[in-house]
C-alpha cells in the first residue's frame, strides 16, 4: 500500500494529496472533552493517520484547533 504522511496537515490539504496520490481513505472526527475553549470547526488537523492493510484504507483522524485568544491585559478571552 502506498503511503504519504499527512499528520498535522489541515484535512483538505491532507485530502487533496490523498486523493491526487488514489490513496483511499476514511476521516473520523474527534471533539475535545473539556469545552474550556471555545473550537474553530473550520479549521480541522488531522491528528492521527494509520495504514489498514486489511481494507486497504489510510484511517485519518481530524480535530478542529481549539481557539485560546488571549486580550492584551492577559486576560482569556471567553466567548
């Protein structure tokens, strides 16, 4: 199985190399446990990729970057 490394990579930059390079793939989701911080659905890493040479499949697992603005006077900003 071919195989490109694509950990850390925004998903559709990780996609668009998958599917340039025919490689198949699935994408899993994970969300934080915690929701101290507020998360940017629209910016989403892929924070884990394994090879199943059983299905054939590159297993990718995204999360989106968790926003932490910090004001000026150090104090977290909240929304």
């Amino acid at each position: 199985m071919q195989e490109i490394d694509v950990l850390g990579r925004l998903l559709e930059e990780a996609e668009a190399l998958l599917k340039a390079s025919g490689i198949p793939y699935v994408v899993d989701r994970t969300e934080p446990t915690h929701h101290k911080f507020p998360v940017d659905e629209t910016h989403l890493y892929v924070v884990r990729q394994i090879a199943v040479p059983e299905d054939g499949l590159i297993h990718i697992l995204a999360a989106a970057k968790q926003r932490k603005e910090v004001f000026d006077d150090g104090i977290q900003n909240q929304r």
